[in-house]
C-alpha cells in the first residue's frame, strides 16, 4: 500500500477508483464513508456511494400502519409477480435470499423493508396481475400496493419491474400513474434481457423509451437481467443519485391524521 493509502485508511477515509475494488468495498464496510462524504473526492467517477452488499432485512407488514416511522428515505421495487422481482433485489445486494425467490409466483404478500444504512431503506412491495390466489387477495394486495404509493411519505423512488417481453400492462400503466401522481421519480427495469438477442433488447429498449414520455413524469428505463448481470450498475446508480439527491422526510412531513 502507498503511503497515501496508507494515511487515508489510518484516518478511515475512502479512495477513488484507483483503488481496487475489493480494498474499497473493506474500507467502507467499516468506515462508513462514501462518495458524499469523502473528502479526497473530487468529482471523480468512483464505487457506488453505497455499499448495497450489507442491505439488510428490517421488518414485514401487511400495510402502511404497521410500517416504521414514515422518516428518511425508501426507494420501492414493485412489479408484476412474475416479473423478478425478488431476484433483482438479490442481485443488486450481491445475496442469494435477502429477498424471497419462489419457483410459484406472487409469493410475496407483505410490504417487506430492508435497510441499507440508517434512515435509508429498499422496499419489495407485493407483486400484482399473475398469483393463483383468490381475487379478493388480489385486490387487498392491489389496494395495499396503491395505498403505499399514494401515502408513504419517505417514498421517494420507484424501481418497476417489467418483463422485457411483455412491458407496460394495464396495472403496470396504473402503477407507474400513481407513482408520478405522487411526485414520485420512476426506473423502470426491463428484466430477463438476457431472453432477447442483442438487436432485439435494444428495440425494445427504445420503443419502451418512447412510451414512457407519454407518462410526462420523471421516468426512466434500463434493460436488467439477474441471470447476466446486465443493468446492475444502471440500477446502483440510481439508487445512489435518489439517496444523495432527494430530501429525507422528517417528522414534520407526516400529516396530522
């Protein structure tokens, strides 16, 4: 190690991307520091400023009342139940079952939490539109699903997750609405890529492009596949800019019921 390195890693600070990736990632396992408060960053393109590789579980609910306080921020992945969703949280966190994988669709029936760091959390919203339940459960979970993206206040970004083969379903439509309706910026992810050749990926890449300006919201979207790895940095850096950009909700954001 250099004596540069050397002096920074005495002092617990982080590196730019000189440093290998595996030194980094230590360094701010223990120190805590990213590029938002790293004092030898100088706008130079480093690690994701969060480390997503400690993410962990918190708590499930059946809705938003008995969710935690409503502070800080939480960004949500939301998609139809054969969309992959769970995977691509798995993916992204670099951890085989933070999220639960179930081989029958529409599995996940809570709102489940998981903290990133202090105040900063991921949220894996029920999926919608394939599960073989009765239609009463379908529409508690669709009402569960809308109530939170209407009400939670620390929401502050949507991942949706859409087959790349079939984007942009009627309630994919409706959930997206009521994201924008809320002031709520929107990734979406066009998952499983890997099922299209590359021509193909790209085609649907730009024809989704192209919709999502109708929605005339802050919408964006990327090709995903878990299997490939294929948009993961996409993803990371955007959850990055969400958690470094966008105010944190307080207390004092939360209506009086």
């Amino acid at each position: 190690m250099s004596n540069a390195e050397s002096a920074a890693s005495s002092n617990g600070l982080c590196f730019t991307e000189e440093i290998e990736t595996a030194s980094y990632r230590a360094l701010y396992h223990h120190t805590g520091y990213n590029q938002r408060n790293c004092p030898f960053y100088s706008g130079v393109s480093i690690l994701s400023g969060w480390n997503y590789h400690v993410t962990h579980f918190v708590t499930s609910a059946p809705d938003i009342r008995h969710l935690p306080v409503d502070t800080g921020i939480e960004v949500a992945f939301a998609g139809r139940s054969n969309a992959g969703k769970s995977s691509a949280l798995n993916t992204l966190t670099n951890q085989k079952a933070l999220a639960r994988t179930s081989k029958t669709p529409g599995r996940t029936q809570l709102i489940n939490l998981f903290q990133v760091a202090e105040g900063y959390r991921l949220v894996d919203l029920p999926g919608y539109g394939y599960a073989q339940v009765p239609e009463e459960m379908k529409l508690k979970w669709q009402r569960s699903l809308a109530e939170y993206l209407r009400e939670r206040v620390c929401l502050k970004g949507l991942v949706a997750l859409m087959d790349i083969r079939h984007p942009l379903k009627d309630l994919d439509h409706q959930m997206v609405m009521w994201a924008i309706q809320s002031g709520i910026e929107v990734l979406i992810l066009l998952t499983k890529a890997d099922k299209l050749a590359s021509g193909a990926r790209k085609a649907q890449l730009n024809a989704v492009r192209e919709e999502a300006k109708t929605f005339l919201g802050t919408v964006e979207v990327e090709a995903f596949s878990s299997l490939k790895k294929i948009g993961v940095d996409k993803l990371s850096q955007k959850l990055d800019s969400w958690y470094r950009d966008l105010p944190p909700a307080t207390e004092d954001d939360i209506p009086a019921e």
